[in-house]
C-alpha cells in the first residue's frame, strides 16, 4: 500500500474505480430526456408515437402518458401517476408555502419553465437507442416572453405560475437601520453588485441507475452527496417504507453541492425502473448538463455601507434580489444563507440584510460549493475595498480596524449568528506577509508614474463561513466494529465525492483507538450498510462525521473496558485502554487485546448519533493582478489564500481542496458564467467550449496557507475545509482589478471580469476625476 | 461493422455499429471502464486514449476508425506483473487526484508525451501544455503538473546509463 499515497488512489489510478455508469447490470434500459428548446411555452403537443416505432426503444412517454393511469400491480410500489418533483426542507432550502401551487412536474405537463426542462422520456436498449427515439418524439410548444433576471422577474409582468407572484419568498436578517444613521455617518458607499450564475460542472455529470430486485426491494445507485435523503425522499415518492430501498454511491466524479438533491430525471428513471420491472439508468451528458442541471449564486445586490471618519464600520445594509430558477423546491430559502452571514468578519454594530427570492425561466439555483456565502463575501468585501478608498485608508487597516476581535468569542452578530471562534487579524497579517504586501504597493506606485507599464492592483478579502449544516442538520450517525480478527470497521452517514474519506477517516479512527491504520475499515455511502445519515454536505463530513467517529470510538473503549472489567470481576475504572488493548491498572500482566475480547465475548458494535454546533471557518486571501487596459486581460499576478479551519485531519488533503477551491474561485471571477439571449435560451451550444471552466493555463502562482483555531463546537476541533476558495478568492480578484483600474463606478466590474468588461471599466472615469 | 482492436496488448474481435464512439466501445464491448466520458464533445479530455501511441479523445472517434490500430486505456498502463507506471505513482504521491474522474485522461495524455520523448521533463512548456490540455475541476491542476515533472524527471533518469 506504501506506493499509494490515498487509498483511493489504486482503483482510480488503474482504471478500477466504480463510477455509476462503470456498473454492469444485465438488462439495463438507458434512459434519454427530450427537453424544451425554449425558456417559456405552453406546451401544445408532445406525441412519442414514432419513438415507440424506432427498433431497441422499449417505450416512450409524455407527462400525459404517464397521468390518469390504473394503479400499478408490480410489487414493489402502489404507484399510479409519475410523481412531481419533491422539495425540501432540509437547512430551510424550501417551505411549504414557496411550493404551494407551484408543482413541479417531473415531466413538464402544460408548460414549460426553463430551457432544457424535460417534457418526454424515452427509453432503450442502449443509449443510442434511446436517442434514436428521442430524436423522433414530436414537441410543439409555443413560446412566451421570458425573464431571466430576478430584477426583471420581480415585478410579475411575466409571471411563470399564473395568478402567483414570481417573488416565492422573502425573508430578512437583522433589524432595518434607521436613515439617521446612514446621515449622520462621515463615510457612506452604495453600490451594485451581480452575482452571476455558475455551473458546478463536476467532472462526472449526475447518474442515477435503478434495479427493481427480485425480492421486491428496490436498488438504487447514484453519484450523490445524501444518500439516506435520496432513500427518504424516493420512498416518498413511490410510497414504500424506506427500507424497502437501499441507495448505493459508488465512486463519484465530483459534487461541489449540485449532487444532493432528487432532480426530475431522477424521480422519472425510478419511476418507470418500478413500473416497467426492469433496471433503468440515466447518465446525463455534459449538453444536458448544461441545461438542466442545477445552478450557483444569482444574486443582483444592492449594498450600503457607513463609517464614522476613523474608519469604524456603523452600518451595513443588503438587499439581494435572489434568481431562483423555475421551480422554488431545491433552493428558495438558500439565499438567507448570504442574509446570515452578512455580517463577515467585522464588529459592524447594525447590519440588515433582506431577501427577496424571485423565479425566473432558468434552471433552478441550488448550492454550489460555498452555497450563500461567497455572496455574502462578495458583496461585503468589494465594498470594504470601496470604503477604504473613500476614507483614503489602506483596505487592510480598515478591515484590522473592525476585526472581531480574538477575545470576544463566542460572537453574536447583528444577522442571527453566534461565531464560535476566529482570529482574524492574524489570518490577514499572514496572506499579507506572505503575499509582501509592501513590496507591492511600492511596484504599484512605481507602475503609476510609468504611463507605459500596465496597472497593477492589490486586492483582500478576508471572509467568514459557517460549516456543519443549520439547526436540525448538525448530527449525524456513526459507530465502530472491532472484529475478532483485530480489524475495525468504522461506519458513517458521509458520501464523499473526491474528499478522501477512505484514507482521512480510518486514519482518525486508528489514532482514537490507538490501533494501525491498516486494521481500520470505513463503510459508507450505503443506506444498507449504515441506516442512517446525513451525508456531505455544508463542508461538514470532517467536522460532524470526524467528531462522531472520535465520539463512537470513546464509546467503543467503554464498552470494551466494561466487558473485561466484567471477565476479570473488577471495578470498571480499574481497566485501562491503552493502543487497542485493555489491562488491569494493577497488574499488567493480565492485557486483553481488543480482537482477543471480541473473541472471548462476542461482537462489539457502537452505533450513536453525534450532535455538532455550527462551525465557522474563516480566512484572508491575497490576490495581486496586472491588467492590460488596451486587451481588457487580467493576469493574476499572485494570490495568497490563508484558511482556518480549525484541527486539519489530513494537511495535504485539506491543502488540496483549498487549491482546487481557489481555483473554482477564480474560475467565478474571471471567467465562469451563463450568457442568456433575449429568448432566455442560455448561450452554450458548443458546452464547455462556451462554458469557460479554467484550464491550466489560468492558474497563476497560488500559496495556500492556514491558521489553526479549533471549533469548540465539538470535542474534535475540526471546522469545514473545501469551500475557502469559492467564498474568499473571487472579491480578492475582482478588487485587485478594481483597485488597478480605479473606476468611479464599482458597477461596471460584475463578475465573469471578461475582457470585454475590462476593456469598457479601463475606459470609464476613474475615482479620482469623478471626484 | 466487424472490427478487430487490440487493446493493451490483447486482440478483441468486435461487430460494431459504424456510429458508435471509440469511448463507448472500449467502455460497453470491451469492458474497461476505466476510460470516463466528460463531455463527449472532445474539450474536457477525460477520455483520452493512446491510438497507435497518439493520444486521442475517445469521444471523437468512432471504433470503425481504429480497425486494426492499437489502443491503449488507463487499464494497459500499469506493468503486466502489476507494477504501477511511474506516473501512477507520481499521481498519488502528488495529490494529483481528488475524484479521480478525469485522472484516466492526464494519465493517458501524458504516457503518451512521455513515451514519444523522455526529454520532455526538461521542457516545462511541454508539460505545462500536455496539463492545458484536459480539464480538472478538484485539483486546481498544479498537482497533476506536479506529477508529471516527477514522472518524466524518474523516467529520464532510469533511461540514463
């Protein structure tokens, strides 16, 4: 094993990884959508007669075809009609009042909402086959005007349900401030701001395969974050008892949040998998994908910002008029996430922030890595950098100046969170020490009295995240086995999708237990094999599954200290645990190893359920760029990331998503977005070649650091990792462009800073002549 | 459309439909799924191939083209007594993967630069455009430059005598 540095690294690196589609099930019918062209229609026919004509199409249905039926006599399900997507409520996501009158069908029935939503399925022997039948299915829907921005949306003049308000939701955070305070304050900025919708883009798109077994018990596997939801949610939807269904995640391409959820083509591939008898699966393609997953951010922001004229922060305001997509059931209540934690790192005495979340003709907006809080960062930290600048303050002593400070945790803020720990100004002094701060100022004035050299531009963002989950979501199940062949097997409720698991847990297992690493086994991602769970999500599996692993390992040395108190008739507190093995405080002579107890005693299994409090991670990143005024190029000249995230389980591990993280981030500053046109079509014909993930030839030198500050929120100390770079990079990118540029209006910099965006905010008047 | 492909050495007699992709052949006939599909439209490189020794996406190919060519997967790149290729091991020691979706792919692209030359660890500009060339959304791709420098620079010194 010592060639491999992850235990996951054997099967990916040789081709024996198991992904969903990797998996031989014979008999196994691919399921193809036929989706809508445009963004809003009434949907006048859809007739899948000739599909059903074309040689290897098993069958092909419309939402009609699949409506008023006789009740179904397979085994498995009472089912009737195909079942409309499910909401949730899990971590407020949704309510019940947001998708009241708001069906969403799995299949769109008389209407459709979003380009790329499914009105047809067909089904084949094959994929081509089930192609071959969807190009035959006849589609006609008449277009309507579509809104694709939530600022448009949110005055109904095009509404997506008839007689409902396209605003499914609103909600605040903190108390209104009075106008008082915003006039009597000596500096006030105003601004802007867009947060542009992004694709997840996990490598692996979703999968779903479904086996109606012969015992009448249905299996299903699927590249999934939340296993035990999926379970939940599907035995809903076909009216079983949930351990009639066992959810399997195999290895997984990728999640950064978009894979939790149970999409309309998953409710749909279940269905006919039950109704038909038969095994089906559906692979989505990157074209589909690109249409008919979910999405990130869509924010359109609008901040206030005061200070007295020392600098300190008075009062912060934000209102954000949230793109929820079509349908209000995955994410309508996400963007209070953003509300939450608009307070950021700073002492901000009055802090309000409102919600207004409005439905458009896109696809629905769902987490995507960071989840509500790279908005809130955004936001606030763009307009720290414009605070600064009219208070003529250097950006990091104003933000040092309102620093939390170290001392004063836990910490409520205006907006309704209780931090549990931080130290932030020791967070920024270490990116700018890192990054040279001086140095580059001093490079910056130099460049500012060269008309020759290319504006460059220094920009800081320093964040606060929440980590765990929310209140009704911060447990989560996990126990330990000892075997009699001195093995453990640790089980938990996580489903990793690139995180490491299998090498991080075991080996946290091992250290608690006091055993090699080798004897450890971990188990998940299978609702048979661990009953309950939550999953991965929040960037809570290191935080709450680590803490109830070390929790379930504390339980498993009472128990085994109880039974050889018991075989040696002693008190309990006579037996020492010491590195896997048990022994009398007095005399040592007797020392029991663990698999030897199991031997003599029987099987030892803890299973517990483990409640963690909210963590909140936090960090300051360092960004410095050179931009070419004339091609409206951004190069990231340098960037800094310094994230804390409490005890690090695996620093490489920890090391690498923080990386990778930054990257994505740079991915939403510079690059990422969705271009819409007039139809509310996205523009993304040629996928990823319009799409612009980055490649490697956009990563600029990036140093990731990190301060310690364990979470008191559990016994392990361990806070999320993973999300740092989506939350904390972008604004340090975008204000090393505006800070280059000095544009009066901080509104011509929205994010993707294209070329084109550049070019027109290097044109603009600068701060200084607007002044 | 009766073929025959060899595949990492071994001789696979196959009927196939002209359409169908080099990718979905290897994956469905031939059994080795270790080649992954990411966008089927030739940008993200997750199912590069060797062809001959030439790495090509399998997604833009159809199987009928490689009709007695030479394949090599993921699957074919490890020693036949197990031995894992250097590069294998430069992946894992780097961190060079997280998921692992699209590793098959940077494996295959760079086994293919490396074999074509053993130099090429002196050339970072090389590596740097055998890394532009796939897309990675966990690893930020530093890592995986990472492994192939470390890949190539043991190849190179094992071929000195």
């Amino acid at each position: 094993m010592e060639q491999w540095t992850r235990r996951e690294d054997r099967r990916l690196l040789t081709g024996h990884g198991r992904y969903v589609a990797d998996l031989v099930v014979p008999g196994c019918l691919d399921a193809a959508f036929v989706r809508s062209t445009v963004a809003h229609g009434i949907v006048r026919e859809v007739d899948c007669a000739a599909a059903r004509e074309v040689p290897g199409v098993i069958g092909a249905w419309s939402a009609a075809d699949l409506s008023g039926l006789p009740t179904c006599t397979h085994a498995a399900a009472r089912l009737q009609d195909l079942p409309p997507v499910p909401h949730t409520l899990l971590a407020r996501l949704s309510n019940e009042e947001a998708v009241t009158g708001r069906e969403w069908p799995a299949l769109a029935k008389e209407r459709v909402r979003y380009a790329g939503e499914a009105v047809a399925v067909v089904v084949g022997e094959d994929r081509y086959r089930a192609e071959d039948g969807a190009a035959e299915v006849v589609v006609r829907i008449d277009p309507l005007p579509a809104v694709v921005t939530p600022s448009r949306a949110a005055n109904d003049s095009i509404a997506l349900f008839d007689g409902l308000s396209n605003t499914a939701f609103t909600g605040e955070a903190g108390q209104p401030i009075d106008e008082s305070v915003w006039q009597g304050a000596a500096a006030v900025v105003e601004a802007r701001y867009r947060q542009q919708l992004l694709m997840p883009t996990p490598m692996e798109c979703r999968t779903i395969l479904a086996v109606p077994e012969e015992d009448g018990r249905l299996s299903v596997w699927s590249g999934h974050q939340m296993p035990h939801r999926l379970r939940r949610e599907l035995a809903a939807l076909l009216d079983l008892p949930v351990d009639r269904i066992r959810v399997v995640v195999p290895d997984t391409g990728g999640a950064f949040g978009s894979k939790s959820a149970a999409f309309p083509e998953f409710v749909t591939v279940v269905y006919l998998a039950v109704t038909l008898g038969r095994p089906v699966r559906w692979i989505e393609d990157r074209l589909e994908s690109m249409t008919a997953a979910t999405r990130g951010r869509g924010q359109d922001q609008r901040v206030r910002l005061a200070a007295d004229a020392d600098g300190h922060l008075l009062a912060y305001e934000l209102q954000i008029d949230a793109d929820v997509g079509a349908y209000p059931h995955l994410g309508v209540g996400l963007p209070m996430q953003t509300a939450w934690m608009a307070t950021g790192p700073y002492t901000t005495p009055k802090v309000h922030a409102t919600v207004r979340s409005v439905l458009t003709n896109t696809m629905v907006t769902y987490p995507y890595r960071g989840a509500g809080r790279p908005e809130a960062t955004i936001a606030l930290e763009r307009s720290m950098d414009l605070l600064a600048r009219r208070l003529g303050m250097d950006p990091a002593e104003l933000r040092r100046r309102n620093f939390i400070p170290a001392g004063s945790f836990p910490y409520q803020t205006p907006t309704g969170r209780c931090y549990d720990s931080g130290d932030y100004s020791t967070a920024l002094d270490l990116a700018l020490e890192t990054i040279g701060y001086g140095t580059w100022r001093d490079e910056q004035e130099r460049r500012r009295e060269n008309p020759d050299a290319l504006p460059l531009g220094i920009g800081l963002s320093c964040y606060v995240e929440r980590s765990g989950g929310e209140p009704g979501g911060l447990h989560e199940f996990a126990g330990v086995e000892a075997h009699e062949d001195g093995t453990i097997t640790a089980r938990c409720g996580a489903a990793p999708s690139g995180q490491s698991h299998e090498t991080t847990f075991p080996a946290l297992v091992a250290q608690a237990l006091g055993v090699e690493e080798d004897r450890v086994r971990l188990v998940e991602g299978d609702t048979d094999a661990q009953p309950e769970g939550l999953g991965s999500f929040a960037s809570r599996s290191a935080q709450v599954d680590g803490a109830a692993l070390c929790h379930a390992c504390a339980l498993l040395i009472d128990r085994a200290r109880e039974r050889a108190a018991e075989l040696w008739g002693m008190p309990v507190e006579e037996v020492e645990w010491s590195a896997g093995s048990l022994r009398p405080l007095r005399d040592g002579s007797a020392a029991i190893g663990l698999a030897e107890l199991v031997k003599d005693t029987g099987p030892l299994r803890v299973d517990d359920r483990f409640e963690s409090g909210m963590g909140f991670p936090f960090g300051a990143h360092a960004a410095v760029v050179e931009v070419d005024p004339e091609l409206g190029t951004v190069r990231v000249l340098q960037l800094v990331v310094v994230d804390d995230c409490g005890v690090v389980l695996n620093p490489a591990v920890v090391r690498g998503q923080a990386f990778g993280s930054a990257v994505q981030g740079i991915g939403q500053a510079l690059y990422e977005g969705i271009p819409y046109g007039d139809d509310g079509v996205p523009q993304l014909a040629n996928g990823l070649l319009d799409y612009l993930l980055p490649t490697a030839a956009e990563i600029p030198p990036i140093e990731v650091k990190d301060t310690r500050t364990p979470t008191p929120s559990t016994p392990l100390g361990a806070k999320g990792a993973g999300e740092s770079g989506c939350i904390g990079t972008p604004a340090a990118i975008v204000n090393a462009v505006a800070d280059a540029l000095q544009p009066a209006d901080p509104g011509l910099l929205q994010m993707p800073l294209t070329p084109d965006v550049v070019w027109r905010a290097a044109r603009a008047p600068k701060y200084e002549e607007a002044r | 459309m009766k073929i025959k492909l060899t595949v990492n050495g071994e001789q696979h007699s196959l009927d196939v439909e002209p359409r169908r992709i080099l990718a979905d052949v290897l994956r469905e006939d031939c059994r080795l799924t270790g080649t992954h599909l990411g966008c089927e439209h030739g940008v993200c490189g997750a199912c590069t191939v060797l062809v001959d020794g030439e790495a090509v996406r399998a997604c833009l190919m159809l199987a009928v083209q490689c009709d007695g060519r030479s394949v090599r997967t993921v699957e074919g790149l490890s020693s036949p007594d197990g031995e894992p290729h250097p590069l294998q091991r430069a992946f894992s020691a780097e961190h060079a993967l997280q998921c692992g979706f699209c590793t098959p792919g940077f494996l295959m692209v760079a086994a293919g630069a490396l074999e074509a030359d053993p130099t090429i660890a002196d050339d970072s500009e090389r590596i740097d455009g055998l890394v532009e060339s796939n897309i990675c959304r966990c690893t930020g791709y530093e890592p995986i430059r990472r492994a192939i420098m470390r890949a190539a620079a043991e190849s190179a010194s094992r071929g000195k005598p």
